[in-house]
C-alpha cells in the first residue's frame, strides 16, 4: 500500500517509482561529450565561446544549451558541422540581451546522433549572470513560479483512492491532513495507476512499445537492463503487485543474456512542452505541498530479495528526474533500497533521502 496525503496545492511535485533494479559491473559508452572550460560568468548580450571535447561512435553534432535555475532554456547553438570519432569542438552562443541577472545558471553540451537521439550529455553548474554595471555578486533571481497543471489526468488514473487506503488508522503528523492518492493494487491484469518506464520524452515513450530504458547503458549491447511494457508487472488479485526480473537467453549483449524487468512510475512524458523541465509535460500522478509539507506513507512487502544481482527499490522523484548535484534541479527520496551482496550499500541507502545536498 502507499499513499499520499497534504494540506495544499504546490509548486513542487513528486513522482512515487517501484522498481526491481539489477546490478551488475559499471559500463562505459563509447559516446561521451565533456565541456572543457569554464566559463562560469557571463553578461545579456556577451557572446561566449566554449570548447567541448567528444567521442563519438557514429557521425552526430554537439549542441551547447544555457539554462536558468529552473531548467528553462535561456540559449542554445550548435556545431556548425557534423562531428564524428573524437575531437573537440568551439561553439560561440550568445546570450540574450534580456537575460536576468543571477546565480545557479547552468552549461549543458549534448552529444547527438545524425537523427538527434540524445547520446551523452555534460553540465557545468553555478554560471552567474551579471548585470554588466559592476563586478559584485548578482543578486539571485527567483524561478518563475510554476504554471500550476488544470489539465486532466490521464483516464486510466483514477481520480479516487483505491482501497481502503483513506480509511485507515495509520499515524499521520498533527494537522488538517487530505488524502490525495493511495493504491492497495486490488484487481486484476496490469494496473491502472502505474506506468512502465519506456522513455524520459514523449517521443521515446510512444516509440517504444515493446521494450524500454536500456538502463546505463547507450546501447542495446551495453544494457544492463530493458524496461518492459508488459508481461513483467500485474495485479494478482490479492492485492499484489507482482513484478518480474527474467533473464532472456535467446537474446545476448556484451553483458550475457538480455536482463527483463518491470519498471514501474506513477507518470510518463505525455506531450511536448518547453515550459516544462526537459521540455517534456508528464501525464499521470504526482504529489506536491504548496503552503505546507507532504507526507507520504508507504507499505511495501516482497519475497526474500535472494536472486543473483537483484536490486529492489522504492522511492520518490520529482519530475525533473536531476543527478547533477543541485537539488533545485530535483532529487530521489529513497523509501526502501536493497542491493543484494552489498550490504554497505545498504547502510547509507535505507530510508535516507542520500542524494539530496545543499545547493
């Protein structure tokens, strides 16, 4: 069972994730792109030469992109030509003459292929923009309050709580608590509320209808696991959510046999959007406090973890799904993290939220 409850509406939202992950030896792609200098002040109207180092396995392009503290896109330019192999490349982007001035700006380069599939990616955080008047510190600019979502949820997410999640005597802190979602998984086939990860962007998750994520790995022969649209996850009708690691031994990659997995998130990139973080609008469910904090309650109970590499896990996101380092980009909230054959793993990954650091 989990639920959700809060007080208010928000401008920061949450994404809950149940997923049986699989360990295996870190891999490393043969595309790579890393920005060179750092050009961490810059002006409106300044334009800025930077040099970005790839490598590449097929013929692509570089694109170095600007963004404010809350991921929108401030300026962008590409490679005047097509990249291939390794090299570096120079790229003059200038900077809108309007820009705010503040700090927690941010550097990306992207590493493309010739049909601008994202291929590797590099950031450079904590750029200020000055105002030109002086060389003091910029004031910090605030983000511009989120546009809050009047759309419809997705039909196949129920707008009620199933269960008898609302009714029950389960602690909750002092206060006017409401519950907003909750799931006890009743019924049976593939559940409504839950959606398979097969892409981070709307395109990907449309495209890919059979299988998805080729998790850290650029390739399908460097995957150390695919996510699944179906046969991996189900409702038992005994109020299970049962979810499947299978290994495929028709199907080899430089790994050994194809890993299969059900890799569950209760939202998907619905539609294109560039007001949005990664310019993607998520469908489904998610979870935000706006005058007040969130509290989320979560029951999870499975079989012994005792397959070779298996990783269970169960957490919180937030939509913009960040690993930068900068927690205004978003953060993972870990509920339950078990690693098999590593138990010190376990002892800074349980019921922490271990990758949240101070801005």
């Amino acid at each position: 069972m989990s639920s959700s409850h809060t007080p208010a509406q928000s401008n920061k939202y949450w994404l809950i994730l149940f997923a049986v992950l699989v360990v295996a030896a870190p891999s490393y792609a043969a595309d790579s792109v890393k920005i060179v200098e750092s050009q961490t002040s810059i002006s409106p109207g300044q334009t800025i030469s930077l040099s970005v180092r790839y490598q590449t396995s097929v013929k692509g392009l570089v694109q170095l992109q600007l963004f404010n503290s809350s991921w929108k896109k401030v300026a962008e330019k590409s490679t005047p030509t097509v990249v291939s192999d390794n090299g570096q490349a120079r790229i003059e982007i200038k900077i809108p003459g309007d820009t705010i001035a503040g700090e927690n700006y941010l550097w990306q380069a992207v590493l493309f292929d010739g049909k601008w599939k994202k291929l590797a990616e590099d950031t450079l955080a904590k750029v200020r923009v000055s105002d030109g008047s002086d060389d003091a510190p910029a004031p910090k600019s605030l983000p511009p309050e989120k546009p809050k979502n009047t759309d419809d949820a997705s039909e196949s997410v129920p707008q009620t709580p199933s269960g008898d999640a609302g009714e029950t005597d389960q602690w909750v802190p002092p206060g006017d608590w409401q519950l907003e979602w909750a799931d006890e998984f009743n019924g049976r086939g593939e559940p409504k509320n839950w959606y398979p990860l097969l892409g981070y962007d709307p395109t990907a998750f449309r495209e890919n209808t059979a299988k998805g994520l080729r998790w850290s790995g650029a390739s399908e022969d460097t995957a150390w696991m695919y996510s699944t649209k179906s046969g991996n996850h189900i409702l038992d009708g005994k109020g299970h959510l049962v979810l499947r690691v299978v290994c495929d031994k028709t199907q080899l990659n430089e790994h050994g046999p194809k890993v299969n997995a059900g890799y569950l998130l209760t939202g998907y990139p619905e539609k294109w959007d560039s007001t949005e973080p990664h310019n993607a609008k998520w469908g489904g469910q998610f979870f935000s406090p706006a005058d007040g904090p969130l509290y989320v309650s979560a029951s999870v109970r499975s079989d012994q973890v005792v397959g070779h590499s298996t990783w269970f896990a169960f957490w919180l996101f937030s939509e913009t799904r960040a690993y930068n380092g900068n927690p205004a980009d978003g953060t993972e909230v870990d509920i339950v993290e078990i690693a098999k054959g590593a138990p010190r793993y376990m002892s800074h990954s349980f019921n922490v939220a271990n990758h949240w650091k101070e801005s």
